[in-house]
C-alpha cells in the first residue's frame, strides 16, 4: 500500500472518530491523551536518524522498519492536528515510496540520494509551516551507543 493511500485511508476513518470524541463531555476521567505535536515531530527526527544509520549500516530489515515507523509518525500528525496542510504530509509520499523502493532493492547509493531528498522535504515543511529554525540534515554521528545498526550475523 502506497503512503498517499495509507493517508486518505486514516483521514477517512479518522473523521468518524473525532466527530464522536467531541460529543462526549470531557472531564479529567475520560479526557484522551494527545501527544503535544513537537512530541511526535521529535519521534519522527528518531526515526529519521535511525533510518539514516540503517540504510547506511544496509540493515534493510531495521531500514525498512524505521521508514514505517517515520510514515506512520507523519500520519498521526496529519491526522492529530488539522494545522498541518494534508498537502505537506502528501508531498513526502513520493520520497518515502523511492526510499522504500531501494530498501527493498537493498540499493545503498540509491538511498543515500533519496535520504537526502527526504531530508531536504522534511525542511521543505518546515519552510512553509514558519517553522524554518527548524532544520533537519542527514545525521553525522552514530547517537545510539545501546543499538546495533548493521544487520544480524554481521560482526
């Protein structure tokens, strides 16, 4: 299933639900959490650099794990917070899907090209939210000293 899909599919169904969610009367009983959006946007920055150190490490089990991770995180922020233009979370499907397709093809060269690309998209949102002291970049440093990035069996 295609990311576009995916997001017309949770939108979809979203809208029931939060119809719903505003027709019950909120107390501190049963108000729902919602994550604050810099909360899910910083998930996303997690996945984003785990997905970096997989691709370069070609794990593409964990690479492939972190992209669906990092999709789902754009989702729930489309979904969660009616702020965010669709538009914004639609223009990332095309670079998602590419970098999906080379983790499939367990293509190294071609996902560090379309990482950067991400990357560059991720900014790109940022712009146009006026949030562009927000600025992501292909990580550098290995952050993670408590996981193993290249693939099982590998010393």
């Amino acid at each position: 299933m295609k990311f576009r899909e995916l997001i017309g599919i949770l939108l979809v169904g979203a809208f029931p639900l939060t119809a719903s969610a505003q027709s019950v009367t909120k107390s501190p009983a049963n108000e729902q959490y919602l994550p604050r959006l810099g909360d899910i946007m910083n998930n996303i920055q997690l996945r984003h650099i785990k997905l970096s150190f997989a691709g370069k490490a070609q794990n593409w089990e964990l690479a492939a794990y972190e992209l669906r991770q990092l999709r789902a995180g754009l989702v729930e922020a489309a979904v969660m917070y009616d702020g965010i233009p669709v538009t914004n979370v639609a223009t990332m499907t095309a670079p998602i899907d590419s970098i999906g397709d080379a983790i499939a093809a367990k293509d190294g060269k071609r996902f560090a090209k379309l990482f950067s690309e991400l990357t560059v998209g991720c900014n790109g949102c940022h712009q146009s939210m006026d949030r562009g002291y927000i600025q992501i970049r292909v990580p550098t440093e290995q952050p993670f000293s408590n996981q193993v990035f290249p693939p099982r069996g590998t010393p």
